[in-house]
C-alpha cells in the first residue's frame, strides 16, 4: 500500500517513570549530545507530531501536541494509554509509534514498515530479525476503540493487543535501528 506523510501522524511515548535511569525522563537525556526525543522526531520530521507525556510537561509541549494519560482517561499503567491517546487525538487515518527512547532511528526510517502495509491491514509492527520491536508500528486510527475496550478490560500487555488486533509483525532486518536505552550504560556521549 502506498503510504504518504500527509495520512500518517507520529506518536512518540514518553510516558515511563524512568526507573531505571535514576528517575530521569529518558526521552530528555542526552544521546551523542542530542535528547533523544530530538532524534526521534527528526527520523519523521515531516509528519504531525503527538507526544505521551506524564513529566517535564512543558518540555515536551516545546516540540509537539502533548497529552498524558491522565487525558485519556484509564487506571492501567501500560504504554497502550499512551498508544490509545494517540490513536484518538491524530487526524490521520494511521498513526506511526514510537518510544521516545529510541535514538538510532534514521531518517524516514518508517518507509520501510509502509512499504508492507496491505490495504487489509489493521496495521504492522516491526520485527528486526532478531525479534518483534512491539513499540515500533503503524496502526489504523480506526482501532481507537477496541484498545479502549482492551485497556478497561484490565489488560496491559502491548504484545497481546497487537496479536488481538491483527497487527501483523513485517521485516525490518535493522536490529540497530531499534536500541532502546534502558540504563545509563546505553548512552552515547
């Protein structure tokens, strides 16, 4: 299917509590002297930006439209609030995911998970050869309510509402593409 950046928004999650990088926003630490955040939007500049956010509110809201999920509106502590939020405030039939602590994204790095969206489709998650990078989609906005339901129903876990939701998991052979920096031992200075 052909996906163009004027039916496609960004969604960077930048919800966590940072827990174990001493409490510290991860999106907004320095990778190779950028915040990360500024690197994973730069991978999909020319695209509507939304941002997950719960802390440092006014940083986020520097970049994009931000929203928490206190906005969205569910008890569950899961990164589908931040998925749901964005499913329902983009203003585009898809909405490309992404953690806000993904720095090796290159640029317009999500042509490659476009390139094997089917018409059919409810959308695509990367897989990267080694295994599927469950934050790293394009999803339907179309899904908004089903997550919802998932989400009220107590369940949290990204993996299963992928699979619920027919996501279907494509190749993306880039496993550098997708470090996700968990500890201060990832980072880049």
């Amino acid at each position: 299917m052909k996906m163009s950046s004027d039916n496609l928004s960004l969604l960077i999650l930048c919800g966590g509590m940072g827990s174990r990088m001493r409490g510290q926003d991860k999106p907004l630490i320095p990778y190779s002297g950028t915040p990360m955040l500024d690197l994973v939007v730069a991978s999909a500049s020319d695209l509507p930006l939304l941002i997950s956010a719960n802390r440092n509110l006014d940083e986020y809201e520097k970049r994009g439209r931000t929203f928490t999920d206190r906005e969205v509106g569910t008890d569950l502590a899961t990164p589908l609030n931040g998925v749901l939020g964005g499913l329902e405030r983009a203003s585009t039939d898809w909405l490309l995911v992404s953690p806000g602590d993904s720095p090796c994204l290159p640029v317009s790095w999500w042509h490659l998970l476009a390139e094997q969206l089917l018409e059919a489709d409810a959308g695509v998650v990367a897989h990267d050869g080694q295994r599927q990078q469950n934050l790293h989609m394009i999803l339907r906005t179309s899904l908004g309510p089903k997550l919802r339901v998932f989400i009220q129903e107590g369940h949290g876990e990204v993996w299963r509402f992928l699979e619920t939701a027919g996501i279907r998991s494509v190749d993306v052979p880039k496993p550098d593409w997708f470090l996700n920096v968990n500890e201060v031992g990832d980072l880049v200075t």
